[in-house]
C-alpha cells in the first residue's frame, strides 16, 4: 500500500476500501494539517477542517484531474479554501505577528538549512527571501492567511494603498506575467479595474457581483487569465512551503470512522 502511486491511491479511496482510506489518510495528514493550522492558529477548528478536506476527497475522488497539479497540491487547495472560508466566518485569533514571522522564515529557509525541502521549491524559497521583509510578511498574509490589502492595512498599521503596492509586487517577482504576441486584450480601463481585484480572485477571497464581473473579464482577456494562471500558481507554491503538522493524538482514527471504513 505504502509503494502505492499518489493518483492510485485517490482513486482508491472512492472504492471504500478501509486499508486504502488508511493508507491515505497517513500519507497526507501532516501536510494538510499543517496548512490548516497555520492559517487558522487552532487545533481544534484545524482538525475540522481536515477531516472535511478528506472527506470532499473521498466523495469527489473522480474530479481529480492530474493534468491540473499533484494529488497533494489538489488536497492542498481544499484544505486552504476550506481554512478561509472558515476563517471568514469567524477569526478565532489575531494573527500573531511572531507566528508570522516565524512563517516567512520557514518558507524562505533554503533547502541546505531545511533537511525535508524539495529541490523544485528551490526557486520559489529564494525568491521570498530575496523580497524586503515587509513584502515578503504581505506576500504570506494574502497568499497563505487569506487577508485583503484592508486587513493587511489594519495589522500593519499602513494606509490601504501602500498594503495593496506590498501584497500586489511579490506576486511580480515570483512570477511575472508575460503578454504572448497576438493575445487578444480587452480596453485598458476594463484591464485596470480586473487589475485591482486579480490578487483578491487568484486568492479565492473575492465574492458577489465583483467576483462574477473579475471572471467575465478572464473569460474575454488572455492577459489577465494568463495573470491569474501565474497567480494561482504561485498561492499553490506558496501553501507547499508551509511545513507539515502531525495532526492530534487519535485523529486517524476519527477520520477512517467519519468515511464509513
Ligand atoms: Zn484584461
């Protein structure tokens, strides 16, 4: 079970073999708690929220597409829309501003000074760290903690438009858009409205009528749909540089009975 491919073991899970749900509960449970945790700062509500992510992994194991990432980087992306979500609905602590130092070293340490780190985060870890701090703390509140450049405004006690420069140039750095020639463009202005709220959508934090309108404009525009792809790409590296967390005592076994096994 343990030589199992990732995708294997997925489509497993949707067969409702106990040892398989078994298999892959252990083999995620640390990473995806460990997003968890670090965005929402309680255990507690963390484990909530990861046995909800293996659980829409269980129900909806067909929709996995491998074209579009790795099994972790998709179990990933649920556990952070799920963290967000919940986050929204109720901040259960501050953020605290030693955790999220503690953070930024975290995913700048480079891989000499991180035994576990990957060689492909390799790229991604230096261009944080050769960010100037205060760029670097926004990149990971918006990026990681879900925050918008109000929020990030309040903590930092900076005006709003100086929290939207820090958290919108990081995403440049790490990756920055390129215009492929012939790419259809929509009118400056409509570009330059999508401009102000591309992080927000890249990031999942934007709602109502904005959100519809921000994806109309994707749909007509090659240049801001290629914006967010490179956006989406960097939040999706940016949540594999969080480090894992072993989960509470007892939680496997509280999940493998919570999916019927
Ligand atoms: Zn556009």
């Amino acid at each position: 079970m343990e030589r199992l491919a990732d995708e294997a073991l997925l489509a497993g899970l949707g067969t409702g073999d106990p040892e398989i749900a078994l298999a892959f509960v252990r083999r995620f449970q640390r990473r995806v708690f460990g997003v968890a945790v670090t965005v929402l700062g309680d255990p507690a509500l963390a484990e909530d929220v990861v046995q909800q992510t293996f659980e829409r992994a269980w129900r909806h194991a067909q929709m996995y597409d491998a074209r579009r990432g790795s099994v972790r980087t998709w179990l990933v992306t649920i556990a952070h829309n799920l963290a967000i979500d919940t986050i929204r609905v109720r901040r259960p602590l501050p953020l605290d501003p030693g955790d999220l130092l503690e953070l930024v070293a975290d995913i700048s340490a480079s891989p000499e000074q991180q035994s576990l780190a990957r060689e492909d985060t390799a790229g991604l870890r230096a261009a944080i760290a050769s960010l100037p701090p205060a760029q670097a703390r926004a990149l990971v509140m918006a990026g990681i903690h879900g925050m918008t450049a109000q929020q990030i405004a309040e903590f930092e006690g900076i005006p709003p438009g100086t929290a939207k420069t820090r958290s919108g140039q990081p995403w440049a750095s790490c990756g920055a858009p390129s215009r492929k020639p012939g790419s259809p463009i929509m009118s400056e202005s409509s570009c330059a409205q999508f401009g102000a709220v591309a992080d927000e959508l890249a990031l999942g934090v934007l709602a109502g009528p904005e959100r519809a309108r921000a994806l109309a404009h994707v749909e007509r525009c090659a240049l801001c749909a290629e914006q967010v792809r490179q956006r989406t790409a960097v939040t999706d590296g940016l949540l594999g540089l969080i480090p894992g967390r072993e989960p509470p005592i007892g939680f496997e076994g509280r999940m493998t009975s919570r999916l019927g096994c």
